[in-house]
C-alpha cells in the first residue's frame, strides 16, 4: 500500500491505510455489477481499488486535492470503469446529475462531515438519486447523528434517511494519526416519509430557532416563529416549559408542518 508523506489539514485529511477495515466498509454496501460508485475523498485510491474487485458499473471519484487526483489519474488511466473529477463534493452534489442505483462511499473530512451529510439530506428531489450512504465520522460526531436525545443533525437525518452504526475504527488505522476513533454509518432514503415537510430549509429554521438557547425552555423561541404561539402549542399538544433537547423528533417535524401551514 502506498502510505503518503504529507497530508493538508486544510481538507481534513486522513488517510485510511488498513486493509481490513477498508474490507469490511466495501462488503458493507453489498455491490452489485449493476450499482455505480460515488466515492467522497478517494485519497490515495485504498477504498478505490477494494471496491474495483467487486466489479461495479462504475466509480466516480471526488477528490478536492489537484495533486491527489493527478495521481489518481495516474494510477486508474487504464481502468474505463473509474473516473477521477477534482472537484468539490458540494458542487457535485448540487448539480445532482448522476445515474441511479448510486451507493455513495466517504471517509469524509472531518471538517465538512455534518455539512457534506446535510448537503445530501436536503435535496428537493425525493426519493434522490442515491440508494445507501456508507460514511465514515468523528466518533463525537456519529454519536450526535444516532443520539436519542434530540439535536439538530438528528433530527434532520432521521426525519429522511434509516440510520445504522455498523463498527468504530480505532485512530490508528490512520495515517496521519487523528486525535480519536471514528465510526462508520449507513444511511438508507425513506421512500415515503411519514411526514410530509415541503421544503427541508424550514426544518433546518425551525431547529436552528428553538436550538439557538438549548439551556432554556423553548418559550420564547417558539414566540418568534408563531404569531400565536400558545395557540400553536395548544393544538401541537407541546409543553413550551421543555428545552430543546427535551423533545422528540416527531414533535419538530410536526411544528414545521405547522409552520408551513400558517405561511399558506
């Protein structure tokens, strides 16, 4: 295996180098000839080349770092069924022009994890254009996503996507060497979500209100999305003397319902 000399901490990086664990996050997506690839990150083409045994339809490859796609370039130029772009993911991402039947791999930068995660849970177009997400996280971060105490990044994931924490990867499968473990997740779209929120950006509005003072009751928060707020709380069955974390995710799905209903 090729292990680099340098990496940028400006992009997060840090390389996975053991051959095991890369093993069992490719066998974790189950792909099939028909399925095409969407690896976040690809680095130096460890994940790459593992998912390449599999023989899938394609592997498109995102890779932010010029040196690291030239490489990349380099290494797959004889293999037609790889494609290296040097590219942001969140560029990628917003064009949405990708083929169906897509499993999306990432050992994502710690840096951007959450918001590379959000960027694809609030895609206008549902179902989207992606069958699983097999991603891997901080451990802090991870805990946050599968917590059953109510946060933001819960609760916007869960309201989308069938969560699963598979295994934690021990900081010294790494090179460079992070400061702690990380967690791999998989993530299945809900075809039919039970409630029926018409624009993700008001979920993210109304969690990013009644969060902005987690300490304290949502009262006066909750004041500043509704006009008549008690009668709100009245018909919501909502107890306005909890705090944020105190209550369920149904419950912030269903305010948003309301709160898209009162705009009209």
């Amino acid at each position: 295996m090729f292990f680099p000399k340098k990496s940028k901490k400006s992009l997060g990086q840090n390389f996975l180098i053991d051959k095991n664990i890369i093993k069992k996050i490719v066998e974790l997506g189950n792909i099939g000839e028909n399925k095409n690839i969407l690896e976040i990150g690809p680095g130096y083409g460890s994940l790459t080349q593992e998912i390449l045994k599999i023989k899938p339809k394609n592997i498109i490859a995102i890779e932010k770092d010029k040196k690291l796609s030239l490489y990349l370039n380099d290494i797959f130029k004889n293999n037609e069924s790889v494609r290296i772009i040097n590219d942001d993911i969140f560029n990628i991402i917003k064009n949405e022009s990708f083929n169906q039947n897509v499993i999306i791999f990432g050992n994502l930068p710690y840096n951007i994890s959450t918001q590379i995660l959000t960027s694809l849970v609030v895609l206008k177009k549902w179902p989207p254009w992606y069958d699983l997400l097999i991603l891997m996280f901080q451990k802090e971060v991870a805990d946050r996503i599968i917590a059953k105490n109510s946060n933001r990044l819960a609760i916007l994931c869960n309201w989308r996507l069938e969560i699963k924490k598979h295994f934690d990867v021990s900081k010294n499968c790494f090179f460079p060497k992070p400061k702690i473990n990380s967690t791999i997740l998989s993530f299945k779209p809900r075809k039919n979500t039970h409630y029926k929120i018409k624009d993700p950006k008001n979920l993210e509005k109304i969690t990013r209100v009644l969060f902005s003072a987690k300490r304290k009751m949502i009262n006066k928060n909750f004041s500043k999305l509704f006009k008549n707020h008690k009668a709100v709380a009245r018909e919501l069955n909502l107890n306005l003397n909890l705090r944020p974390q105190n209550l369920s995710n149904e419950m912030f799905y269903k305010i948003t319902m309301m709160y898209e209903k009162l705009l009209g």
